[in-house]
C-alpha cells in the first residue's frame, strides 16, 4: 500500500505479463471496467515479469458477500449474475475476448442498488477489431461454466448440497442475460419514416439500461419503413447527467438514484415554496441542503473504507423500506437518524449482511411535505 492506494502484485511468465498489461492499458485507454495497470517489472534473465495494478476501491469478492447470505434467487446473487453478464456485453462490443471469465476473476462494486463488475484477470484476454458469433458464444461458454462451478461451491460451503442444481440453473441465466442485452443494444428496428415517438422510445429503453446514445442513423427498409440504427456509447449515460447538473462523480447506478432524489427535491420544494423552481437552483440547493449536510453525518459513521455515495444511496432505500412500512414519507432526517441508529449497515460492512432491519423502529416523526427531503 501507498498511501491510500492498495496494489497488487502477480508474478507470471514474461509474454503472459506483457500480453496482460497490454491488454489491460487498452481496457483503460477505451473505458472498460476493469483493474488499473501500474507497472510492469521484468526478470529477462529468469523470463518472468511482476505486473502491478491499483487494486479497486470499495470493492468486494464475490466470496466475501455470497458466503455470508442466502443463495437465492431475486437476492444479491442475481444482481452479481446480472453484473457479470453486462461485464460480458462491454468487453465483447469492444472487441475483447476474455478467456476466462468467471466470479474469481471479477472485483464488485456496490453501485446504487444494483453491482458493477470489474475484470481484474486479464492473463488470457486478447483484443480484435471485432468478435465472432463463435467467440462470443466460446466466451459465454466458459463464463456460465465457471460461474456454475463458483455458485455450487458456495452451496457445498454453506452446507447446502440439494441447492446445487439450482445454482447451475442460475448460472444458466448469465447465458439469458447476456442474450436479451445484447440483442437490445444491436437489433435493427424498423418504424415508419417520420416516427420520432419510436425513436425517442428506443434511445430511452437503451437510456434506462445505462448506455449513452452517440449518433442515430436511418436507412431505407422494407415496405417504405427505414430501419434504425443508434450508435451505443459507454454505460455512463446516468452518471454524465448528474456531473452535468451537480459536478458530482458517481457509478452508474449510483447516479440513477441521485438524480432521482434530485427530481423529488424539486418537486417538494416547487410544492413548499409554491413556484417554479429552475433545473439549475434545485440542482445547487439539494447538493449543499441535503446531499452534502447528509455525506457529513454519514463519513463518521462509515469510516474511510466505504463509498460515502453508496451509502446515500444506502440511507434512500432505508428511507423507502420505513416509509413503505409506515405508509407515508418518513423524510430523511428521520431516515437518517434510523439508519445511523441502525449502525450504518451494508454488504460489504464486516459481519452485516445488508439486510436494514426496520421491524423495530421507533415511532418516527410527521414528515413536513408530501415528499419531505427532511
């Protein structure tokens, strides 16, 4: 460790070295998610080589967060497998062949409510221009073998043998997954010319899923329709609103959930002050009145380790889960007190599974507006 800066260091034969620490320098110089190169110091005379790379902040293993909760489905299982198959999707449209793709070799990123995936192996990966069917299907291959075999020892591990068909079944979903994303990203659709309603539908539904949309083209179809084809930039669509609105800097996920808060303080506060409140203004006044007083209260209690805008996002669902249990918006002041009476949980928190225990809740106070931000 330097500083605050956690590396890792892997000793492999020379050429794997280097085709590693290409191959992950390519990764960053496109934006993919995958760990940092540093270095690379090489032994010629032994033909060996030490690859350094920063190891990735607020990040978890897969072991650390499945051993300690059930593996079932709809839980924090499926939202890895989900991660793992986006994971997939990034590196196949970018012309990376993994190799070896399972959960061993992917780091976790807590980011909203859902996980970024992160590769963070790289011996076997190898870049083209583009990718075959047959490559892909290869690479989907080994990702759903490994990561049957990482669930099944996870069961075995937590004393639960007759849940192992279930957990090859799961990973069998990675496959499905992967299938339904990239068809997404990658279908022709067909509307009639002048039909801006099918376009705006179609750059919302890859919106919604993350990606940023670059160029939109139209080509002649069939039957006097033209086809549409829209240029997919990086999963980052969410994550350049907010810094566009705020200059905050977030996950993709986290962001999601930001801007949404952003959205419901501008709507109370249109409702408490009884006037139009511009983009701009709401913008400011929820960074300084809620977000940041709100960041102050949370950082000692989470410690330097955690993320302090996951665990935000963290104090929003605990909002959620207490006003859904009490009918009513509970506002986040009293969240927030609830949530730090809590102890601040989370996932990657030492011997707390995540599970924000609302059942033995105090009374809690009125909330002072419909949508009460406090």
């Amino acid at each position: 460790m330097v500083g605050a800066t956690l590396y890792a260091l892997k000793e492999e034969p020379l050429e794997v070295a280097r085709r590693e620490y290409e191959a992950l320098l390519h990764m960053e110089h496109v934006g993919l998610p995958a760990v940092r190169a540093v270095g690379i110091a090489e032994r010629l005379e032994e033909g060996n080589a030490v690859l350094v790379t920063e190891y990735l902040r607020h990040s978890l293993q897969y072991r650390r967060l499945l051993r300690r909760v059930p593996l079932e489905p709809g839980g924090y299982r499926d939202r890895l497998l989900d991660a793992m198959a986006g994971l997939l999707v990034d590196l196949h449209r970018a012309g990376v062949y993994w190799g070896d793709c399972s959960l061993a070799n992917t780091l976790f990123r807590r980011d909203g409510d859902t996980y970024a995936a992160h590769l963070v192996d790289a011996e076997t990966s190898e870049v083209y221009p583009a990718l075959s069917d047959g490559q892909r299907a290869y690479d989907l291959d080994v990702l759903v073998e490994n990561v049957a075999f990482g669930l099944a020892d996870l069961a075995a591990y937590q004393g639960r043998p007759e849940a192992m068909d279930e957990q090859i079944d799961a990973a069998e979903a990675v496959r499905t997954r992967y299938a339904q994303l990239w068809e997404e990203l990658f279908r022709q659709v067909e509307i009639q010319p002048g039909d801006r309603f099918a376009i705006s539908a179609h750059v919302r539904r890859l919106n919604d899923l993350g990606f940023a949309v670059g160029e939109i083209e139209l080509e002649p179809g069939a039957n006097g329709r033209v086809r549409l084809r829209a240029a997919v930039t990086r999963r980052n669509f969410h994550a350049r609103e907010l810094h566009r609105r705020t200059g905050l800097d977030a996950l993709e996920g986290q962001a999601r959930l930001l801007l949404n808060d952003l959205r419901e303080y501008r709507a109370w506060l249109e409702y408490d002050e009884e006037r139009p409140v511009a983009s701009g203004e709401a913008s400011d006044r929820w960074r300084a009145e809620v977000l940041l007083p709100a960041l102050g209260r949370l950082a000692p209690a989470i410690g330097p380790t955690r993320d302090t805008l996951q665990a935000y996002c963290d104090l929003l669902e605990h909002k959620w889960l207490l006003s859904e249990r009490r009918h009513r918006d509970v506002g986040l002041e009293t969240a927030l007190d609830s949530y730090l009476a809590s102890g601040a949980p989370a996932p990657e928190a030492p011997g707390v599974a995540g599970t924000l225990d609302v059942e033995a809740e105090a009374d809690l106070d009125e909330p002072s507006g419909p949508i009460s931000p406090g």
